[in-house]
C-alpha cells in the first residue's frame, strides 16, 4: 500500500499537462543510509541541467523537521531535483515525505536555493546523467 500511495504521489509531484505516465523506477541501490531510485519517465535532461523524480527508502526511518519545527519521522521520500552538469549544483524543486503507513507529513512545494552536489540523489544524478 505504501508504495502506491508513493507511486501516486510521483504522478501528482510532477504533473503534466499531458496524460501522466506511470512511474518507472529504476534502483540506484544505497547511498548514504539510503535507498535510491529514480523515474525515467522523469528524466529532462538538455546536458547542462537534469531534473528528476527521485525516490529514497529509509531504513530505518529517519527524522526531519518540517517548516514548522515539529519533528516527523520519514520511512520515504519523493524529491524533484535539478542539477547543474557544469557547476556542482542542484536546486531541490519540490519534495514529499511519508511515514511508515505511507501518509504524506513532510511537504516542501517550492524550490531551494542552488546547493553545492555533495552526496546523496544529487551526487547520483550527477553521476548518472552529466558527462564528466
């Protein structure tokens, strides 16, 4: 059930003006205590920037706060990242936090500022699309 309600939450996350596609992961394996896939339906990539739909399993879960300061405890994540090939960096545009029983309680709906690419679905991305 859990991953339905994420799967869904990939089709509303980046919606489109066309008729939405089903979610295609495809697994990074783990990175930094975390499980990574990202949606190759989701990929834009014009070879300077790529922006995607990634998505990270926790285990175990893992806290955040949210903009409110209350603590929440996150067993997934569904992240739309750019990242810029040339410079380092990646804008986190949107993302969406679920708990154990998949219930959305982490919502971030509008871009970061620019971060420098050091680990995580950033570096991944990275080394994924951008030529070095």
């Amino acid at each position: 059930m859990k991953m339905g309600l994420i799967a869904s939450a990939a089709l509303l996350l980046l919606a489109a003006p066309a008729a939405a596609q089903s979610p295609n992961w495809v697994s990074w394996g783990e990175r930094d205590g975390q499980t990574l896939a990202y949606d190759t339906n989701s990929v834009n990539w014009n070879k300077v920037v790529v922006t995607v739909t990634v998505k990270a399993l926790f285990d175990p879960p893992t806290t955040r706060t949210t903009s409110l300061g209350a603590p929440v405890t996150l067993s997934a994540m569904l992240e739309s990242i750019s990242v810029h090939c040339t410079s380092g960096l990646f804008i986190e545009n949107r993302n969406v936090g679920y708990d154990a029983n998949g219930m959305a309680v982490f919502n971030t709906p509008t871009p970061s500022q620019a971060q420098p690419i050091t680990n995580g679905a950033p570096a991944a991305i990275k080394s994924q699309f951008c030529s070095n």
